[in-house]
C-alpha cells in the first residue's frame, strides 16, 4: 500500500545537484529551481560546498522559503526547502 503521505527526504518535488560548484552557483541554481515550483512543493539541494550550510539558512530567511532539513554525509551536504510563496 503507498502511504498518503510522501516523505519529503525520499520523493522531493525538484533536486537541485550543485555538487562540486562554489558559491554562489549552488544559491543561484536552488534560487531558479525554487522560482519554478508551487507552493509547499519539497526541493532537495545537493552541494559539497561546505559555506551552502550557512547560506541556505540564510537563504530560506531572505526568500520564506522553509528549510525543513539538513544533512552532510561524506562531504555532501543536503538541504530540503518547502516552497513558500509570499502574498
């Protein structure tokens, strides 16, 4: 039986794969990605610089959007932004 409720961690709406570009390039391709999906859609961000962990808290602040995880695992950092549209 498939659940009624995806997780957000294994299914997200959009993967933004920054691995092994510098800032800001990781910021800007989340930025372009996250302009292009609906409102409380999940968009996964893979990045191996290791200032995203700072500048995507940052980033969720300035944008609204919502980070609702973080992980780093062998040198890869993962972020999960809920889209939040602002009226």
């Amino acid at each position: 039986m498939a659940a009624t409720n995806p997780d957000p961690y294994q299914d997200p709406d959009g993967i933004v794969d920054a691995r092994g570009l510098q800032c800001p390039i990781p910021i800007l391709k989340a930025r372009l990605e996250c302009n292009r999906m609906s409102q409380g859609q999940v968009l996964q961000v893979l990045s191996t610089d290791a200032g995203s962990k700072r500048d995507f808290k940052t980033f969720a602040q300035q944008t609204g959007h919502e980070l609702i995880g973080e992980a780093e695992e062998g040198g890869v950092f993962g972020f999960w932004l809920r889209i939040q549209r602002r009226e």
